[in-house]
C-alpha cells in the first residue's frame, strides 16, 4: 500500500524502505525470502513510528502537560494530581519515555502502590495517569494508551468516634490541633475546608460564617449560623482569644480562624498528628475522616431534616450523605427497643380491647 515501504532486492539479500515523520529509513532485513523481508518491514514500521511519535516524550512532560491542563480547568486537584505524578516519576524516572511504558508495567507500578496505600488511593492516582496518557494521545504525542488494570472500589468505610474515644485522642494532641478537630467533630466539614477558613469570612456579630465557592469541593459556596450551637459558639469565642494572644506576640491578627502558634494555617502534619494521638489513645483506626460520618450520624440521631444536614456538612447529594449516616449496633438495639415497646402496648391494647368486648 502506498506510504507502507516497499522492499527490494540489493545483492542477495532484501532490503526495506520506508518514511516516518518526513524521515527516510533503509536497512537490511537479512531475508532472502521476499514474504519474510515483507513482514520485517512491517515490524520496522511500526517500531520506528512508535519511537517517532512517543520516543522523546517523557514523564516529567506529561506532569508538565497534566498541570496545564489542570489549571486550565481551574481543577482543584491539581496539588493530588502533581503527588501521583511524582510517585510514576520516582518508580520508573523522569527521562523514562511514556511510549516505553506497557500494561505490564503499569501492572507492576500498581502492585508495587498497594503494597503502602490503600486501594480507593491507588485508583484516584491511576485516574490521574489515566488522562495524562488521554491528552498526550489529543496532542498527537504519542500513539497509544497502555492498558491500565481495573481496580474495583474499595467498601464505603464505616468508621465513626463515640464521645469517649474523641475527648480520650483529644488529650494527646497538641493545643493548636485541638479546636480544629472539635470544629470537625461539631459541623462534619470537610478538612480541607475548616483548614482554610479565614477570620473574614467569619461574622462575629451575627455569628454567621460564611464559605466561599472555591473554597468548596462541590463549588457551591454555602452559610453557617453558629449562634444557636452553645459548643460551637464557645469555640470560636476561645480562638478569637487565641488570636488576641498571637497579636500580642507577633502585631498582627492570624489571617486563618485555626492556626499555629506562628500564626500560619495548619499544614499537612496534622494527619500525623492525629494519627500518633489515636494511637496512644488506643485507636489507631480512627482517622480524621471519620469525624464527619460521626457528625452525620449525630445529626440523623438529633432529628435533623437531611436537606438541612446536608446545608451544615455540604454534601451535595442525598446518595452521598446517606454513605455517611451510618447505622451501628447501638442504634440497631434502640430501634429494636422502640419495636418491642409498639408491640407491647399494641398487646395490651388489643387485650384491652378484648375484655371489653366480652364484658
């Protein structure tokens, strides 16, 4: 076919030809078989190609290619998104050629992965690496996508803090750490978004904080009256007067509502930290998440509307929030408690009503 290559004789051997990119290639193909010099060059081709379009792109482009895109988009993932790059860069190189890679050894990368992170982590990563392949292929730089294995989602986790186990990590954590946490514990935030909660956004007055889009995982900024909430309320008082206190030392209000002792928000360490505290305190499966399924779960029991709960936690869809209402044997007992008290006050008033029937 034409712009396949073409093959011929040069002395007793096959030679083959063909163009990649504008470039011209000849080699012997050591067959004296014209079939066999034919199904060589076929190889060549594709080889060479690959090469051509694949061959100088390496991993740190596509972080450089995902990072565009990413803030592109204006995708709040993009910090996630750099992780799971730096972690392919780190296993196989950052000269590593993208074409080089194949199910093989995106298998392996997975393995070796979920031998130190969980699961849902090692699917969101490969996510990820997923649409770096994916534009890279728009791009026209490079020709194929290696197929990624399928990872089954992880079972939604069930975990949540009595008030005991949460007041027993408390003790072990350091001051600052503490009233984050407590503010977790009372609204079912999510972490990132208490984390970055500034002062201005926090209405003293009439004790309204408010939450700014992009601040949100799910984009839609949202208002929280703490007023009517006593522990809350107290919370916020007690970190204005810590940040009375950082004024006093440093001339200047803390710019975030939970903050260290230098004034700056609290970073990442704090997963640390709450997980040596849940150790000592004899819960090291607790983790931070599961203050806000503890949140949810005391706003079931409290009677709140889950229109209303979901406006406190942010969720957007009831389906999600629901994953969070989690039901444990106590709850269960309860329920079978309030059964047995309807049945036995319908048995009594049936046999009430039977009495009163033969009388």
């Amino acid at each position: 076919m034409r712009g396949s290559g073409t093959v011929y004789l040069r002395g007793g051997s096959w030679w083959a030809r063909w163009t990649v990119a504008g470039k011209v290639y000849r080699e012997s193909t050591g067959c004296t078989v014209e079939a066999d010099a034919v199904q060589y060059l076929r190889r060549r081709r594709e080889e060479t190609a690959s090469h051509a379009i694949g061959g100088t792109v390496t991993l740190q482009d596509m972080k450089t290619v995902l990072k565009t895109n990413y803030e592109i988009n204006e995708l709040k993932s993009v910090q996630r998104v750099m992780e799971a790059c730096d972690a392919l860069i780190a296993y196989f190189g950052a000269k590593r050629a993208v074409s080089d890679l194949s199910a093989k050894h995106i298998e392996d990368y997975v393995a070796a992965r979920m031998r130190r992170y969980a699961r849902g982590t090692v699917r969101v990563e490969m996510a990820y690496l997923h649409r770096g392949f994916t534009l890279l292929l728009r791009q026209g730089l490079i020709d194929r996508i290696p197929a990624f294995p399928v990872l089954r989602p992880s079972p939604a986790r069930e975990g949540f803090l009595e008030e005991n186990q949460f007041e027993a990590i408390l003790r072990f954590l350091q001051p600052y750490y503490r009233p984050l946490f407590r503010f977790l514990y009372l609204t079912g935030w999510r972490v990132a978004e208490a984390r970055g909660l500034k002062w201005v956004q926090v209405d003293r007055t009439q004790r309204i904080i408010r939450l700014e889009a992009a601040q949100v995982k799910t984009g839609e900024g949202r208002v929280l009256p703490y007023g009517s909430m006593r522990e809350l309320r107290e919370l916020l008082e007690t970190q204005w007067q810590w940040a009375q206190a950082i004024y006093m030392l440093h001339d200047r209000i803390p710019e975030y509502v939970f903050c260290q002792p230098n004034s700056k928000a609290i970073g990442r360490p704090y997963v640390k930290a709450w997980h040596r505290a849940a150790t000592k305190a004899g819960y090291p499966q607790r983790l931070v998440h599961d203050l806000r399924r503890t949140a949810v779960r005391r706003m079931e029991r409290a009677g709140v509307q889950r229109s209303v709960a979901m406006k406190i936690t942010g969720h957007k869809t009831e389906s999600v929030y629901r994953r969070y209402a989690i039901t444990c044997l106590k709850d269960i007992d309860e329920g079978m408690a309030r059964i047995d008290t309807f049945r036995q006050n319908e048995a009594r008033s049936e046999s009430t009503g039977s009495s009163g029937a033969c009388t």
